[in-house]
C-alpha cells in the first residue's frame, strides 16, 4: 500500500543522517514525498547509500558533506540545498556526538567539541535555514535531544549539557519564529536499538532493557515517526516542546 504522500512538495534537510536514527529519518520523509539533503559530516560511502536507497524507491535526494559545527560550511551547504531543490521546509539537527569521560578527567577541548556539534550546530544551521522557510510560508525545526539531560548519567556532563541547551534553544525559537509559521520542538529518544559507535561507550544500566518499563529498545522508526509528526500537518499546532520517546524510563 502507498504512503500517504503528507510531505510532497516539501523540502527536508536532516543532518548525521548516514545511518541509525538520522538515516530512518531521511528515508521515511523521502517515502511520504519530500526531497531529502541527506547530511554527514565526513562518512561519504554512508551518505550515498541513504541517497541511492531513496532514489531508487522513487524519491529525490542528494547528499552533501558539511561539519555542522563549521558556519561556512554549513551556510555552503544550505545554498547547495536551495539551488538543488528551491527551498528548505523541515530541518532536523539529528547530529551530535557522544562520547562517556568523566567529569574530572574531561578537558575543555572535548567539551567545547560535544557543544560545538549539538549546540552550536543546531543554531548555525537554523540562522542559515531560517530566512528560506519564512520565503517559502513557513516551517518545522525538530532537532534530536536525548534522556541524559533528565535523568543524568555518568561521565557524560558534556552531552546532557549540550541536549539541555537544545531544549532551551528550541523554546526560545518557538515564540520567536511563531509569527513566521515556523514550529521548533525536541524529540528525546530513550535507548535506541542501533549500532553504537565505539566513542559513545558502554549502554549505561538504566537504559538497559531491565532497566525500560516497556523491556525494550525504540526501534528507529519510532523514533522517525516522532520526527515525522511533529514536522508534518498534523503537528502544525505544537511548538516548544519535548516529545519523550523513552518507553517509560523517564516520565513528563
């Protein structure tokens, strides 16, 4: 059965959408009709691969290298997009880093890298994507926030900081690009059955499946279908929030 095409017409830009969370994400906005920018920041076989999978279903997509963190590659990247597709609609700050040291032994250097990515990544890209949604009548921000900000977690002070600093960029934005049409809202994944990169260390305990009242991981594609959501006509009328998809490990 046919998708029901909600975001035909509409121009999506996901960035870290090589694989995992960021790739589900790119390929179900491009299966409901959007043209896709599928971003990376320097794996380029990944991010042709996402390409190639939306193209040969049918979609349009294409794939631009851009460190996030970089504001004139991000502002190169923005205009790649528009001379390619006319526009940006939705934007997703999927990217981020991860990485588990703790506090005492973290250097300002590592952690003005996790900021620098998550946080100053997602403002960079919004001041580049947003005079485009106000020229096309609007548009929906969703950027990629995480459970460690609510309920902490060890040796990662730099992640949760970064997130909570999303958070709160992403309310602020939602009352100031309001008379603009342009929501801005969080999705806050829980632990997530993906592949782990070996920087983002070991599952802490809490997030185990034990630890998940629902005794699993989120698939990918709850998570997507989060993004989906709050991007697309039916959640035109919720900006400045933070959507939990935890399976119950952490309670709003």
């Amino acid at each position: 059965m046919a998708l029901e095409q909600s975001f035909a017409g509409k121009v999506a830009l996901v960035t870290g959408a090589g694989k995992n969370i960021g790739r589900r994400i790119a390929l179900d906005l491009a299966a409901r009709g959007a043209s896709v920018v599928v971003n990376g920041r320097g794996d380029r076989a990944a991010v042709e691969t996402v390409v190639g999978e939306i193209n040969q279903a049918g979609g349009q997509a294409i794939g631009l290298l851009a460190d996030v963190s970089d504001q004139a590659a991000t502002l190169k990247m923005v205009a790649d997009a528009v001379a390619a597709f006319g526009g940006i609609d939705v934007l997703v700050s999927n990217a981020g880093l991860r990485r588990q040291t703790p506090f005492l032994e973290m250097g300002l250097a590592e952690w003005r890298e996790i900021l620098s990515v998550a946080l100053d990544g997602a403002f960079i890209l919004a001041k580049a994507a947003v005079p485009h949604m106000i020229g096309r009548g609007g548009g929906a921000i969703v950027a990629l926030s995480g459970i460690s900000t609510h309920v902490g977690t060890l040796n990662r002070c730099h992640v949760s900081a970064s997130k909570a600093g999303l958070e709160g960029l992403m309310r602020a934005l939602a009352i100031e690009l309001a008379p603009h049409g342009i929501t801005c809202n969080c999705v806050a994944p829980g632990a997530v059955d993906t592949v782990r990169g070996a920087s983002a260390g070991v599952l802490p305990s809490a997030l185990a499946d034990k630890g998940v009242p629902l005794g699993r991981k989120a698939t990918v594609e709850e998570i997507s279908g989060a993004v989906r959501y709050l991007a697309g006509p039916e959640g035109r009328y919720i900006t400045g929030q933070t959507l939990h998809v935890n399976g119950g490990v952490f309670l709003t």
